[in-house]
C-alpha cells in the first residue's frame, strides 16, 4: 500500500487522504504536464498539501518533473494502473438518497464486504451523504448479507456502466455534488482493496538514521499488523508522527515512553501518564541499527477502551 503521507519534520499535518493520492495518478494519467497550481485546482486542496503529495510521488519515482510540470513515470503508471477498480457517475436515485450518484466497481472482492456498514461509514467520513454496496454473486448484484437483489433496472443501469462478474463490488456514492459522490465512493473502496497497491508495507532501502520516510513505512506496516491499533515513531533525528485509523494525525510527534524507550534501548511496557494515550497501556520498542539506537516505535492498546467517553477525552487532548 502506498503511504498517506510522506512527513517532514514541524508543520501541520497534511489536509489529504488516500482519495487524494488516487485522484491525482488518475488527473496525471490523463493529462498533459501539469503543474502544481494545477493540479492543486483539480484536487480542491491546498498548494501545500499538492506539494507534499508531489514530493512523495517525486521520492517514490512516480512522477518526471519537466519544465512544463510533473508527468507520471512508467513506475507511476503501474501504481495507477494497480488499483483496480473503474469508476463512473450513473442514474440510480430510486435507490439512494442524494441528487448525485458514483459508482465504483472493485474486482472480486465480494469476500472482503459483510454487510456494507463499513463501507457506507467510510464514505460519509469522506464527505458522501451515504454509500449502498452490493455484491455478484450468480452473475446479479445483490445486497451483502441477504439474498435481496436489486431491481432489474438499477442492474442494468450498471451493467451499462461496467463488466460485472461474480465476485466483483459495487458501491455507489451519494451526495448533492458529483466531487462527494466521488470522494465517497472511492474512498470506501480503497478502504476495502486495502489502500493503494504500491509499497506502503515495503522497505525498499535499509533505514537511514537521517530520514524518516522509512521509519514511517515501518510504521504503516505496524499499524496494519496489529489490527489498526494507534501507532507512535519517533526517531532521533526527527520529530515523530502518530498514527490512527490509517493516516497520519500528528507529524511533529513525540512521548516520554518514545523518548525513554531510545534513551534506555529497551522495550517498555506501561501506562502512559502523559499525553493523548494517558491512562492507556503503551508498548513502545527501541530500534537498533548496527548496534545504535536510532528510533522507537510504539503501540497503543486501546482494546480495553469502553465508550465514547474515552474516545472524546483523547480527541480533546488532541487539541
């Protein structure tokens, strides 16, 4: 999976998500050069966040920066070309609640989709009014979890739009403007296929003490292990990030376990007293290269976390 972010130290967090990264591979594949006001433009986000989405798509070799602007390179071709679901604006309002519709079918998935709560809930946090998925099976759609099928006429308004076979997903978002019909869709099928298909889980280089971009990679990789549990990094030359739910929500990070960890180069197990996880039991890790302390990692158990209380009171430290 590719990485949301790619973090220098200091700053505010960047304002954008895996949709963002997905949407800009597919402007720059369809495009001329373009450049960075451009492509800002075509994203609805800020010149900063476009920036570092271009720095990333720079270090990973995706993208050839020429005179006239960043096109993709054949690397970032197969990064596109990797993720493997189509999408298109279509008329099915008899089934959905908004005045705008986008669909997006992902390939042989349907194993991967329970009942389509998860995907509807992705799509509203991504700015959809809502999201209907719907699964092959026996060559029709229908809803997962039942033997409901839907109507004969939504099908073959998506089967117009589409090849769909068994197996395959569709889920449609809805919304008042076609740019949040979009957002939500997308976004809940790149949460189903698992992210972006690049290297998100996959060092490509040993770990430099000077940079963090592997560090970060360590800690995506982490995260996705231990089920999505909260994960902390921070290494010693660089401020570190915090991780939930898949994105990055504080790049300038730090903790006393972090820094007691690197300090003593020893795994510590204990609640924190401190910070946004205080109360929580925290397991943080030293990480040694040729025998020296250069980062540690950490990880947040809150499994045993009950009730929106809790969940408020660490999002009100946040702040």
């Amino acid at each position: 999976m590719m990485r949301p972010y790619n973090i220098a130290s200091g700053g505010p967090a960047p304002k954008f998500t895996d949709y963002h990264l997905w949407k800009a591979l597919m402007i720059m594949s369809e495009t001329k050069p373009i450049g960075r006001k451009a492509l800002s433009i075509a994203l609805n986000l800020g010149e900063g966040s476009t920036r570092t989405i271009l720095d990333m798509f720079s270090e990973d070799n995706y993208i050839v920066v020429t005179k006239s602007g960043a096109v993709l390179s054949e690397r970032g071709k197969r990064a596109k070309d990797a993720v493997k679901m189509d999408v298109s604006i279509v008329n099915v309002s008899d089934l959905t609640i908004g005045a705008v519709n986008c669909a997006v079918k992902i390939r042989g998935v349907s194993k991967k989709v329970t009942y389509g709560c998860e995907e509807r809930d992705e799509a509203i946090k991504a700015g959809a009014t809502g999201a209907t998925t719907l699964v092959c099976s026996g060559s029709r759609l229908m809803f997962p979890g039942s033997e409901y099928l839907v109507s004969a006429s939504i099908e073959e308004a998506l089967k117009k739009e589409f090849r769909i076979g068994n197996g395959d997903v569709v889920i449609i978002g809805t919304a008042a403007d076609e740019e949040n019909a979009e957002k939500g869709a997308v976004s809940a099928a790149i949460r189903l296929i698992g992210g972006i298909k690049s290297h998100k889980s996959t060092l490509d280089v040993p770990f430099q003490r000077n940079s963090n971009k592997e560090l970060i990679s360590l800690a995506f990789t982490i995260h996705d292990l231990v089920g999505r549990l909260p994960v902390c990094a921070r290494s010693k030359d660089n401020l570190g990030i915090r991780i939930e739910d898949g994105r990055v929500i504080d790049n300038t990070y730090t903790g006393e376990v972090l820094e007691e960890a690197m300090e003593v180069g020893t795994t510590i197990r204990r609640v924190a007293t401190s910070g946004p996880y205080k109360g929580i039991k925290v397991i943080v890790a030293p990480l040694e290269v040729d025998n020296e302390v250069v980062a540690s990692v950490g990880v947040v158990d809150i499994r045993a976390l009950a009730g929106m209380d809790n969940l408020i009171r660490m999002r009100e430290n946040d702040e």
